[in-house]
C-alpha cells in the first residue's frame, strides 16, 4: 500500500503530502511525541483516505472489505 | 503494558510480520528496534522520517507470488558452520550407498574361474543346456563343459 500526498488536518495538527509506503512486508512503527498526530495519521489512512494504491487488486479488495474491522489497542500512557 | 506483556507482544507481531504488514501506533521506547521502518512524526512540523531500515525487506505484498532463488538458497548452504556439517554427512552416506550399491552388483555376477583354452562355452541354466550342448557337438565337435 503506497500513501501519495495525502493531508492530515485538525485544530492542533497540519500534515502535508504526507508520502509513505507500506508495500514491503514487515512492521512500521509510527512514533512521535503527543499530539504530533500519530492517532490523526492513522485515522486518516484507514478510514478516510481513498487514494491509496495496491499492488495488486487481491490487496485493494481486502483492504476496502476489512476496513470496518481494523484492530484498535489502547493502552495506557506509557511513563 | 508491563514488560512480559510486551516481550509477548513483539513475538506475536514478530510472527504475523512474515506475511502481514503490520502499523503499530506508540510512542512507547520499548518497541524501538532498528529491525522496524519507523516513521517519525516531529511536532510543529510537517515532515515525516521515514528511516527504511528494515533489514528483512520483500518488496512484493504476497509471499507467494516470489520465485525462489536458488543461487541464494545454495549459497546459505556454506553461510553455517552446521549447514556445512549437514552437507558433508550427506555427502558421506550418499558415497557409501554407492560404494554398497556397487559391491552389491560385484556379488551378483558369475565368479566361475575362467575356462581352459580348449573349451569355447561357458554358461549356466537349464533350459536350453541340450540344444546348445548339441549344437556345439554338432557344429565345432569340441567338448563343451557345464
């Protein structure tokens, strides 16, 4: 799955072509320190960005079917 | 999370990351590992990192659809001292199967002595021992041994 110029936007955060690519296999780590927009980013990737591209169908199919069940863990504030 | 919880954690993404790709939002330093593509977000602005630095990469979504690489795969072969062990007992018990294969077949040939000049025919069985005898006697007259 590859993000091209995707906008981020709220009260406190603005994310401008925002490009990442999750085409390899393997774990991506989002960090950053709070409110830089981690949640936002996410949020936007799952459930309201719909420009994002596959390389293969298979993958876009999937992705759109099991968009209403992504995983959300919350955990506690850590330190 | 305490600490075991997130040694389970990391094995359990660990093993789904073979064949998922997995996005893990935290800030915790726990997870930090340079085995990951972590993509940092800096307040106040608007630039993303992303530090590619995923050493196992597989730059096609489905696990499947790669050819495997047999140059690579032979080569690993000699990377491990104990790959190396495995491939020379191999070697071993493939030689001495054919050394056994070979005495095998030795054993299984005719060791008769060899014949005097004088006697032109050797052979075995019992089926056509008569016609041949005869045809011997009838053709050369010379004595032919059983």
């Amino acid at each position: 799955m590859k993000i091209k110029n995707m906008f981020v936007q709220n009260k406190q955060i603005h994310l401008k072509d925002v490009n990442i690519d999750f085409s390899n296999i393997g774990i991506y780590l989002i960090k950053g320190a709070n409110g830089s927009g981690k949640t936002s980013l996410i949020e936007e990737i799952l459930f309201k960005y719909n420009d994002a591209t596959f390389s293969y169908e298979k993958q876009l199919w999937s992705f759109q079917k099991k968009q209403t069940k992504f995983i959300h863990l919350y955990t506690s504030k850590f330190g | 999370m305490d600490d075991h919880s997130v040694s389970q954690f990391i094995d359990l993404i660990k093993e789904l990351s073979r064949s998922k790709t997995i996005i893990i939002v935290t800030h915790d330093p726990r997870l930090d590992s340079d085995n990951y593509t972590n993509i940092i977000l800096k307040r106040n602005d608007v630039i993303i990192n992303c530090n590619t630095i995923n050493k196992n990469k597989i730059n096609v979504g489905y696990q499947d659809k790669n050819k495997t690489n047999f140059i690579k795969l032979g080569v690993g072969l000699f990377k491990n001292y104990i790959n190396f062990i495995t491939l020379f007992v191999t070697l071993a018990v493939i030689l001495m199967l054919s050394i056994y294969t070979q005495l095998q077949f030795k054993n299984g040939f005719s060791t008769d002595e060899i014949p005097p000049e004088n006697v032109i025919l050797s052979y075995k069985g019992e089926f056509y021992i008569d016609r041949v005898v005869d045809a011997c006697r009838a053709v050369c007259g010379l004595f032919v041994r059983n």
